[in-house]
C-alpha cells in the first residue's frame, strides 16, 4: 500500500523529533508513547478462551515489508484513510500485550515525521527493559530536574505528625522520606517512607500494616511504607542519600552516646 505524505501535526509530533535528532531525549519518547492510545486498522471480536478481546488488525506493506500502521490520534489516522477503515483506539501497553510481536510497527505513517518500530523495540516496551536503559541514560541533574517536577512534597509539619507516631512503635530504629520511580511505569513518582526496623522484631509485616495505618490516618497524599533491610542496593541508595526525619532515642541509646 503506499501512502502519500500528509502534513497533519500533533503534539506527539514535537516529542519523536526531538527524539530522533537527540539520543538524550529518547526516554521521554518511548514514555510518551506507552502513555499514549494509539490508532491502528481493524475491529474487536468477542473475548477468547483467555478472557481477552481478539484484535482484527490489518497489516500494510511498506518497503517489501509487512508492518503495522499506528498513528498518535484519530486525526491523524483520518487524514490518511478518509473513513475507507475502521479503526481500533487502543493503549500501546494493551496493544502490546495482546498480539504478537512478529512484524515492525510504523509511527505514523504517510506523515513525514514517522517512525519505524522494530521487533527487538516492541519486545523491550513490553518489558519496559528499553525505559530502564534510557532512563539509566540520562544525566544526573537531568533526572533530578525530570522526578523534581513530579514528586510529591510533603510538609515538615506532616512529617513531625509522622514522627510523633512512629514514637509508639519501639523497634523502628529511624525513617527516611524519599520517592521510588519506575521508568517503566506510567505512574509518577511514588512517596515512601523507608524504616530502619530492629532485627528482633517478630513480625515485620504486622508491624508495617500498623505503620501504613497510623502514618495515612490523616495525610492527604497516601504514603506507602517499605522495609529498608540491610545491605540491599535499595537501602544503601535511601541511605546514603537521604537524611532520616525520624531517629529513636531510647534509653540504651542514651546510655551508649556516654563514652
């Protein structure tokens, strides 16, 4: 099939130029296009035995080459085929997950910016391996300036209520506020508070339901609270980076500042 060029642009548009011209800015490509519902040839059927839906795709040869066409809005898709197809909107995780990888996507097609999507790509969406490698890639300040403008701050104030609740929990050693994001997530930041909890504590997971309901009785913003346990990457990164807003001072404690 060849598709004449089209010169319809999109917000989309914006993010895979940057992307193709600058290697940095490819993280919040492939970001953007998990976050995005794509419009591609073809119908639903029923659910099959697996309770997921059947996609009746229509694939398009481009350069000798099977591929699926995807376009970044309805728009865009209309200004190419003119009603001639139906078409499935559908998010890029749910595309993903429900057929199989065997034959290249193509971005936009028929626009002149477009890109090419090859197996190994889609295989690495799916896992989020490729969002993993280019976040990695990114530059510190940059990474600081990408989480800083989504994280979630929270008051001194709050995190003195905080402290004052941890005091009833005599095992938790000290607590540090800080956020875990997952490149591959299409979720922001995640608030945490990470406890340093005494290696005599019986039952750490009784423990820290107590915690998650004492912690979010009265905050706005859920808080998830996680186990730091000793040694893991994860703990030394909290720790070395971060200053606990929450230290225990018992008696032996008290006792052990003597020298």
């Amino acid at each position: 099939m060849n598709i004449m060029k089209n010169q319809f642009i999109d917000l989309f548009d914006a993010i895979l130029s940057e992307a193709i011209t600058n290697p940095m800015k490819r993280y919040y490509f492939y970001k953007a296009f998990m976050d995005l519902e794509v419009v591609t040839i073809g119908t639903v059927s029923s659910e099959n035995k697996n309770g997921s839906p059947t996609l009746n795709l229509k694939y398009i040869e481009m350069n000798n080459e099977l591929v699926l066409p995807v376009y970044s809005s309805v728009e865009k898709f209309n200004s190419i085929y003119k009603g001639k197809y139906k078409y499935i909107k559908i998010s890029t995780p749910m595309l993903l997950k429900l057929i199989e990888l065997d034959s290249p996507w193509v971005l936009n097609p028929g626009f002149d910016i477009s890109k090419k999507i090859i197996q190994e790509e889609l295989e690495t969406l799916r896992d989020g391996r490729i969002l993993h490698y280019f976040f990695d890639e990114l530059g510190l300040e940059e990474k600081q300036n990408f989480l800083a403008n989504q994280m979630t701050e929270i008051p001194q104030s709050v995190l003195e209520v905080i402290s004052s609740k941890l005091k009833n929990f005599p095992t938790i050693k000290n607590a540090y506020f800080t956020h875990i994001y997952n490149p591959a997530k299409s979720t922001n930041p995640i608030p945490v508070i990470g406890l340093i909890i005494d290696q005599e504590e019986e039952n750490t997971v009784e423990l820290l339901s107590q915690v998650f309901k004492a912690v979010n009785e009265n905050t706005q913003q859920l808080l998830e609270i996680l186990n730091l346990i000793e040694n893991l990457p994860l703990t030394n990164s909290i720790i070395n980076g971060t200053e606990p807003f929450y230290n225990r001072t018992s008696i032996d404690d008290l006792k052990s500042m003597f020298r």
